[in-house]
C-alpha cells in the first residue's frame, strides 16, 4: 500500500510500505478521508514529539477492510463506515485503568509513535474505532476527533445561554466550537484571528463580530465591544502569543479554556489578573468523553462540516497539502487527503 512518511523533519515521501499485521483485536481500516491538522504540521517539522520514520496523520474516516479476529464481528463487520480516536493506551498503568487513557506514558499516538492515516490503509486498535451512522458522508466524518475534542473543551467551560463568548483561532478547531456555543445560546460571540477569509467564514457560523489582530488591538477592540470582559475565552490558536490577550479579556469570576497545542513556549503573563479577576483556567487535551456525542452530532446534522473543507489533494500529493496548510494566503482552511475517493 501507499503510505505519505516521514523520515526526517520537514520531508514527505509517499512510498509503498506492507500492510500492516493485524493482533487479534485490531482493525484494518481503508482510509477515504484524512484532514491535515496542525499536529501533523508540528510532527513534519519536528516540534511536535515522533517516533521516525512515521507515516502521517490522525483525523480520518473509512471503512472496515478486515478484523484482526472473528470475535470482532459483533462491533464490526467489513465495508462498516468508521472514524477513530487519534490514540489509545497501554489498557495497564494507573491513567489507563482510571479512564485517563491521555495520561498514559506508553500511549500509542496515530501519526507520532504508530503509523498514522495518511495512507491507504491504517491499523487501528478496536477499542478507539467507532462506527459511523450511514446516513454520514466521509467528507463530514473525517472530523469526527476534532468535534469530540471541542466537545469535551466546550464541557468544561460553565457556559449558559446569554454570555458572551470571545473564541481565539477561527480554524477548524475554533469553527467547530463557535457552532457548538451558538447551539448552546450564547448571546455574542468574537472571533479573534488573522485570517479575513477565516473570519468571514465566523460570521457565516454566527459571530456576532470578528477582529483580525494584524488590523487592529485585539485586546482594546475586546474590552470595547465588551467592557467587563468576556464570560467564557476560547483558546483554539496554538500561537503563544495569543495567550495573554485571551488571559486580558477575561471577566471577573470568567473561564478561559485552552485547547490548542502551543508551538512554543508562552514567554510574557502577568499572573496577577487570577488574584484580580478570580478567573479559572482550564485545559482540554483529546476527544475522551466527547466520542459519542461527536457520533450524535454528525448523525443529527447540527454542524457545518463541508463548508470548512477548502482544498483535497490525493495521496501521492500530501506534500502539496502541508504546503497548502502552511500557505496563509492560500485561503486554506480544512485541508483533505484522499487516498481512496
């Protein structure tokens, strides 16, 4: 099978590799769909930990192409749509045996210490594969973790219908959660990014405004258009320097939830806003919690899934597609690998 590898960083090779061995409770899966994410941006460059050489990719949707025993046919039977969990555990440490499977210190990560999905076939522990309803298409199911990781994020924040909401990074990640919270009621919410064609995208979603920080202040726009601060701050950047801005908007007694993956160190914050505001911060790391509602989302059409998608490429031209994704004005914002259409 075809595989888009990485053997050094900021290098892509598509080369044919075995299928892979099955255990007896693994699934192969036929992959239709893989999104680009900026996780596997930071595994092609090199800040982000991996085991090379590595295929790449964790987002994805197929169908069941075999089953690593018979005894799996009760959960799944071949030709199946299913998505997966971007990683499982060692099912044996302290975390694991707690439900703490992101915790575990032997955590099998697709695309980082196991070969990911960006490639014809991809081997998947059963216990992290869930079947799709039929009614799903692959271009909508291909984000199945990014809903159950926003959804686990959305849970945290005490939100309640009528506060208003200030959401950092209008990508794919922060897309998903302003849908999340105009569902849940929010009575205003600004989309904070550096993107004009992202943040058009935002007020289609229902920001009620955007601001684009290499315009204007992000931070004195905020606390104009809300002078007490926002109720719930998103963060959805992975850019350290929007930290402190998302910290500065935060009102008293306010929550701010971080879900991005830094691509550095967050060098400036002035603690004290904790003591002055009493503010609480949170953070989200996976999907864990949020499977089956991301299952029940899809399978209700709540979200707006296709419109995000901007460019596919197929296989053999995954290098194009991290190129497209890095591109910031190749108005990109979902990016999709097709190894099978």
């Amino acid at each position: 099978m075809k595989a888009a590898r990485v053997y050094e960083p900021g290098k892509i090779v598509i080369e044919e590799v075995p299928l892979p061995e099955l255990g007896e409770n693994d699934v192969l899966i036929k992959v239709h769909r893989a999104g680009i994410c900026g996780t596997d941006v930071g595994v092609l460059h090199g800040y982000v930990p991996a085991k090379f050489p590595v295929t790449l990719g964790h987002e994805f949707s197929g169908t069941v192409a075999k089953l690593g025993s018979p005894s799996l046919i009760s959960r799944f039977k071949e030709g199946d749509p299913v998505s997966a969990a971007g990683g499982w555990g060692c099912k044996e440490c302290d975390f694991c045996r707690q439900g703490m499977v992101r915790f575990c210190k032997q955590r099998y990560g697709l695309g980082r210490t196991v070969d990911g999905c960006m490639a014809e076939f991809v081997k998947m522990d059963s216990r992290v594969v869930f079947r799709l309803p039929p009614s799903v298409p692959f271009d909508e199911s291909q984000n199945f973790l990014n809903i159950a990781c926003v959804f686990r994020a959305f849970k945290k924040a005490p939100l309640q219908p009528g506060d208003k909401v200030v959401i950092f990074g209008p990508g794919n990640i922060g897309l998903i959660m302003l849908q999340l919270i105009k569902l849940a009621g929010a009575s205003q919410v600004i989309m904070v990014g550096t993107r004009d064609f992202r943040l058009e995208m935002a007020k289609k979603f229902g920001a009620t405004h955007v601001v684009n920080v290499t315009q204007e202040n992000p931070v004195k726009t905020i606390l104009e258009l809300f002078p007490n601060g926002a109720d719930v701050v998103m963060e959805a950047t992975g850019n350290p320097l929007s930290f402190p801005d998302a910290c500065a908007v935060i009102k008293p007694g306010g929550a701010l939830v971080s879900m991005g993956l830094f691509s550095g160190k967050v060098k400036e914050v002035d603690l004290s806003f904790l003591y002055k505001t009493e503010a609480v911060i949170y953070g989200s790391n996976g999907g864990e919690e949020g499977y089956q509602e991301a299952l029940r989302l899809l399978a209700e059409k709540r979200l707006e899934i296709i419109p995000m998608i901007t460019h596919r490429f197929p296989l053999e031209d995954t290098a194009r597609g991290f190129e497209t994704f890095e591109d910031k004005g190749a108005n990109a914002l979902r990016i999709i690998i097709e190894p099978a259409a």
